[in-house]
C-alpha cells in the first residue's frame, strides 16, 4: 500500500555493502535480488554479484540493468548446489527479503549454507511500526480498511531481539544489527495520493467515502511530514543484520 519513492533505498543499500565491507572482487549473493537494485550498487564497486529471485520478470529486468553480474530464477528457500551458482560467496545479501518470505529461518539456513566459511550475512528489515512514518498511510485510511489482527505466533522480525534469535538458529553469530534511517521524499501531494488511490486498500476506501474524503483525509494526515518546499518527508528507521558463517 506504501507509495514508495524512487531511490529512499539507496543509503540502505550503501550501509549493508558497507557493513559487510564490499568491494573490488568481493563475491556477493543477492537473495531476492528484485530488478537489480542492490546488485548494481556492489557491482559499481566491483564485486562479482549473482542475484537470485523467484519472479523471472525481476530476473529479467535485473539482467538488462546489470549486465556484468548473473541472474537466476531460484528458490530462496532452496538454492540447490551452491557451486553451481559460482559460490560459495564472501558476502550473502538478504535485503528487504526476509519478512516477504514463508520460512525466514530456511532462507538464513539456505544463506549460510552459501557463504565461505567465515563469510558475511547481510540483511535488512524495516523497523517498528511506530519508528515508521510510513504507518501514516494506514492510519489515514484506518476508517475505510479492516483492521489488521495481530498476527499469531513468534514476535516480527522487526524485533531486533527476535531477529538475532533466528539468525542464531540459523547458525550465525551475530557480530551487530544496526539501524538506518531512510527517508521517503515526496514532491508534491500527487506523489503521495496517486499510488495510494490506484492501490487495493485506496480503491476500496474510495468506495467507501468517496475521494474527495480519502483525499482530505491523507492531507489531514500527513501535514506535520509537509516541508518548506511544498513536499512531504516521512522518515523511516530500517535494522541491518551483520552477521558470519561458521
């Protein structure tokens, strides 16, 4: 439901390939590489990346954008032989994955399996909801859109308690989780509304009251995140795994 602007995610990329120290001839393993994003930022710095993602379009798109590494169709859950995908890696990246996927410890498992002995896990999530300002989107369509249960089971992996518990059963030891903060940066309130309105949850608010209410409502919202230049910045915190392989 999030409209998300284009490049908030560039200090995220540029403190995981920090973090886990990338560089020239460094080997990476981008799991759920997406379009290429993450690849192209290590790739600029030299590394040998090959990304992995399950939507073959992705993949597609990933290998236009990144002509000097390599793109799969695989299950992150099982990436089958690791030295068929030219590993085992110096760095595994599991950015913005783990909380889109069925089995988070599987995919650590899987990511440590795929690292050198000694290796670097990287990953990252995005914070708590209320370190988010992003929350502000389902807040100003909480009177049109059911309200979410809270979900069954173990904490969210954006605990940083439950997080590092998971890499450890993972069989990582984890060195820090760190937090980054990212900025989404609007330009104008048709950057903010536009996707919001085409979205599922947008649609069905607007049925509900009509879009001059939807739209007076996000308006409402989101004035204490209005700037000086007309626009509208919502900060958001996101932790960041460092941990290594056995």
């Amino acid at each position: 439901m999030t409209p998300e602007p284009a490049g908030w995610d560039v200090p995220l990329y540029a403190h995981a390939l920090d973090a886990s120290d990338v560089g020239p001839g460094t080997s990476v393993l981008d799991l759920g590489c997406g379009t290429g994003e993450l690849a192209a930022a290590a790739a600029a710095r030299g590394a040998r990346v090959v990304g992995v993602d399950a939507d073959p379009d992705a993949v597609k798109i990933a290998g236009d954008a990144v002509p000097g590494a390599s793109f799969r169709v695989a299950d992150v859950h099982d990436l089958g032989p690791v030295d068929a995908l030219g590993g085992p890696f110096a760095v595994v990246a599991a950015v913005q994955l783990l909380t889109h996927v069925a089995n988070p410890l599987r995919v650590l498992r899987e990511a440590t399996r795929a690292a050198v002995s000694g290796g670097t896990l990287v990953a990252s999530v995005w914070g708590r909801e209320q370190e988010c300002d992003v929350r502000a989107f389902g807040e100003a369509l909480a009177p049109w859109v059911p309200r979410r249960r809270p979900a069954a089971g173990p904490p969210s992996l954006t605990d940083p308690d439950h997080l590092r518990k998971v890499a450890w059963l993972a069989g990582l030891a984890v060195a820090g989780i760190d937090e980054v903060v990212c900025d989404f940066d609007y330009p104008d309130e048709g950057a903010v509304l536009e996707p919001l309105l085409a979205s599922a949850l947008g649609r069905r608010a607007e049925a509900g009251a009509g879009r001059d209410a939807v739209r007076r409502a996000v308006l409402e919202r989101f004035a204490e995140y209005r700037t000086a230049g007309g626009g509208y910045r919502l900060r958001n915190v996101f932790r960041v795994l460092v941990a290594h392989a056995p």
